[in-house]
C-alpha cells in the first residue's frame, strides 16, 4: 500500500458524498422541460393545437401549472403531471420555458 493510499480513499468517498447529494438535487427547469416537449413541441414552441409555452412569461406559466396542480384548472393531462412536480419544480420549469424563443 503506497503512502498515497489514505489520501485517494479519503477523496473518493468524498466524491460519493458529492453524488449523493446531487442525486437528491431538484432537477433544472430544462431536464423537467423535456417531458413537454413530446406535446408543445421543440423547445416548447407549440404543435398540433398544443398551445406554445416558449416566451410567455414565467408567472403566467407558473400560474397555470400551479392551477392545474390544484385542481382550479381543468384539464385531462396537464392536471396529472403537475401534481407530480414541486412548487419550486414547477417554478423552474416556468422561468425555463419563458427563456425560450417564441416561434
């Protein structure tokens, strides 16, 4: 065993503490962003009569995610997948969107 041994074993779980705690981070606006996509379209620019989200601003969008979250606002798919996400989940998701270019 080199002398170097204890320094490389004391990094290494250093970084696996590092990991751990990135694993249990929130997700960014953007990888959340992605399972819309497959409905309102690349970079959330709209399709197929599924309203744009890209340019709105990020209260509004947060505003309707937070009502379909809560049940004021009907909807059949939208009410599902917000209830999945946090507040603040549903904040990052809002502010990535309103970054994006409108079509």
């Amino acid at each position: 065993m080199s002398r170097h041994t204890p320094h490389a074993a004391v990094i290494a779980g250093l970084c696996l503490l590092g990991a751990g705690a990135l694993a249990h981070a929130a997700p960014s606006g953007q990888t959340i962003g992605f399972t819309c996509l497959a409905c309102h379209g690349d970079k959330g620019q709209g399709a197929s009569g599924i309203p744009p989200l890209a340019g709105r601003s990020a209260d509004a969008l947060y505003g309707m995610l937070s009502e379909f979250k809560s049940g004021k606002r009907p909807g059949t798919v939208m009410n599902r997948h917000a209830t999945g996400y946090s507040d603040e989940e549903l904040r990052a998701v809002a502010e990535y969107f309103a970054s994006q270019p409108a079509k």
